[in-house]
C-alpha cells in the first residue's frame, strides 16, 4: 500500500472513528464543524503530498470554506490572542470601570435626594411609586426633578439595571441610617468623654433585662466602654430605682462606681406639679387652659379655622410692617396640650396660646355664632373664661416664672 494511500485510509478510518455510533445528521454536522482530516493535521502529522495543490488539496480541504471549520476558528483564536483590545481581561475591566461610575453617579444622585428630605423634614414615600402616580413622592419627585437638568442622569435612571437602582425605600433608610451614624461618630469624636444625647431605643417590653440589653446595645455600637459608666439616672419607676433586680441593680452588678441618682428633672417636675396644685387660682386656670385647647382642637374643622385665621393674622401684621419675615419664622401652629407629670409641657401650652391668642379668640367666636348645641355652648363658655383679666394676667406671669425653670 502506498502512502497515499495509506493516508486515505488512514484519514477515512479517523473520520469513522471520530463520528463511529453517529447518526449522518450528526456526521455531516461534524463535517460542517470542521472535522476534515482533523487527526492528519492535529494528531498524526500530514505525510500525503501528492494531495498538495488543485481543487481537492489537503490543506484547503482542512481549511475549508465556512467560518466554522476548525482552521478558521483556531485562526480566529490566534488573531483575538494578540489583540489586545479585545482580551477577555480589557474588555471585563473596562466593562466593570464603566458600571462602576454610572453605580457611583446613581448612588450620588440617591444620596443627596435623602439628605434633602431628611434637611427639610419631609416624607420619603408617596401614596403609590408606580411609573403612572402623578405624585410618587418626595424622594422620587426630587430625582426627576433632578434628571430632567441632566440628560446623563436621565438615561442613567432610565436604563438602570435592577440590581443597582438605589432607589428602593431599603436603600433610602439605609442611607439615612449610615448619615445618622455618621452624625452621631462626629459628634462622640468632638464631645470626647463628656455627656452627651445619643438616641432612643426601641424596646419590646420594660422588663429590667431588656432595658440594660438595649443600654448596653447603644453603648457598644458606639465603641463606648461599659465599665465607664459613672452615674445612672432614671426616674421613680419600679423597674428602675430597685436595689436588688431592678435595672440600677443590674447595671451596678457589671459597674460598681454606677451609682444610682433619681432623675432630678423629673423630681423637680413633680415638686412643681404638687405645689402648683396647691395654688388655687393656679389650678383654675390649668383647668380653664386645658378646657380651651380642648374646645379648639375638637374637630378637624376648627383647626381649620384656626390655621387660616394664623394665616390671615400673619398676613395683615407682614402687611402693616410689624412682623419680621425671613426663613424658619412665622411658623402656623397648634394648641398644645398640657401633661399631667411634664412641667415643660404646660411651659409649651401657656406658649401657644399666647402666640395664638387673636386666632383662638376668632374660632371661639365664630363657633358661637355659627353652630348650635354643645358645641356653642362650650365656645361661649371658653371665650368668656380665655378673655377675663384674672385668665391673661396669670397666662402671662406664669410664663415669666417657668421660662426659669424649665
């Protein structure tokens, strides 16, 4: 046998082999993969040169006309191999540096819409976010209001991908959560070991265990030492001032020096409170204040009234040049409520009505004449108690005495 034809069969035997148990159609797909003589120019080496040159030549027939064949993809190999603008590693990290700006411009734009509605006090949510609500909220509304100054920044949250919107309420509060900690590391790095306002938490009942767990909960997420402590104060309460399992009682067991000194605001509060209650013509006008406040804030339609007539008072004093205007100032209120044990909220109270006099007055006597009943009644009533001397005298002497004390 020749060597050519040797070849052949050689050649004709790798074919069987390669596709031995095949199906044709999987046959001629290997053939259409570029499976020709794989084995003469991959495994056994290429000895028939007489094939060499025409129509049938062995190396075009290994080459083949399709893109596919394994000569073409093994070129196409080599050639993306030295090109280094298309390797796998340049086009992942431009990929990647690329995402990673848009992520940071998103999350920018994300952050400072949080900083503004936390700076102005504002809702986050709206009552619906979907893409049709014409109001979706402060959050959102500020974010497009902000896109719409910005092409850039509007395709960015136009084709944002899923994964990295940063716009969803969890990133919100999670923002906000890592802006309030910040605040709160600041202000620990300035104060140094002095006292100072950290938070409120949450706790699910008032047991003494719980309370010393989330005492002791806030201390440690601010790096603050335990052992440190060198004072505790609480108020009168049960499950605090107790010496063997109550909360003083718990927080001592870990700090000795912790001594335990009864809230003074609190007892100072209380003393006031008592000897206030002493003081006839003082507990004639907490009654006759508390009744007033109640008659104004009955219904949603008087506090209605109550706000357009701030609104109008305000209005006429701008007008006439008597009301200084600027940020912040000229605030329409409420009446507030005084507290049975607080002493400053009656400070608040006795404030409130002073500010609101004239507009409370206007209610009282517009419920009298307009409505019928007991509710004319008791605006007749609190507008004749609110206007005598003895009501306006002590309302504005009790003022100048708390305002020391609280």
């Amino acid at each position: 046998m020749t060597t050519s034809s040797a070849l052949d069969d050689r050649q004709s035997s790798s074919g069987r082999q390669g596709t031995g148990g095949q199906s044709p159609h999987l046959r001629q797909c290997s053939r259409r993969l570029g499976y020709y003589g794989q084995q003469a120019f991959t495994i056994d080496g290429f000895q028939n040169w007489k094939k060499v040159g025409g129509k049938k030549c062995g190396f075009l027939m290994h080459m083949g006309t399709e893109c596919t064949s394994f000569h073409n993809v093994a070129q196409k190999g080599w050639d993306h191999l030295f090109n280094e603008a298309q390797d796998i590693r340049n086009v992942f990290d431009k990929f990647t540096t690329e995402e990673r700006e848009k992520n940071r411009m998103r999350l920018t734009t994300s952050i400072y819409c949080v900083r503004w509605c936390a700076f102005q006090a504002v809702a986050f949510r709206g009552y619906t976010e979907k893409s049709y609500s014409i109001n979706k909220g402060n959050f959102l509304e500020m974010l497009e209001a902000l896109s719409e100054f910005s092409t850039e920044l509007k395709e960015l949250f136009y084709r944002v991908p899923r994964y990295a919107s940063y716009t969803s309420p969890l990133i919100q509060k999670e923002i906000l959560n890592l802006i309030s900690n910040k605040v709160r590391q600041m202000i620990y790095e300035e104060i140094g070991g002095r006292r100072a306002f950290f938070g409120l938490v949450h706790v699910c009942d008032t047991t003494s265990q719980t309370l010393k767990d989330g005492i002791y909960s806030l201390l440690s997420h601010y790096n603050l030492d335990v052992k440190s402590i060198r004072e505790q104060g609480y108020d009168g309460a049960s499950n605090m001032q107790g010496q063997f399992k109550d909360l003083q009682a718990l927080i001592l067991e870990d700090c000795k020096y912790a001594y335990y000194v009864r809230c003074l605001a609190h007892r100072l509060q209380l003393a006031l409170m008592v000897a206030s209650q002493r003081v006839v013509a003082l507990c004639k006008f907490f009654i006759t204040l508390s009744f007033v406040v109640n008659v104004v804030s009955a219904s949603s339609k008087c506090a209605d009234q109550l706000r357009n007539a701030q609104v109008e008072k305000i209005a006429h004093l701008i007008y006439v040049d008597e009301l200084e205007t600027g940020r912040g100032l000229n605030q329409i209120g409420t009446l507030q409520q005084a507290g049975d044990t607080r002493w400053s909220s009656h400070l608040r109270s006795i404030s409130s009505i002073i500010k609101m006099f004239s507009p409370t007055s206007e209610v009282l006597l517009k419920n009298f004449e307009e409505r019928t009943g007991p509710i004319k009644r008791d605006a007749d009533s609190a507008y004749e108690a609110m206007t005598t001397f003895e009501f306006i005298f002590v309302l504005h002497l009790e003022r100048e005495i708390m305002e020391y004390w609280v």
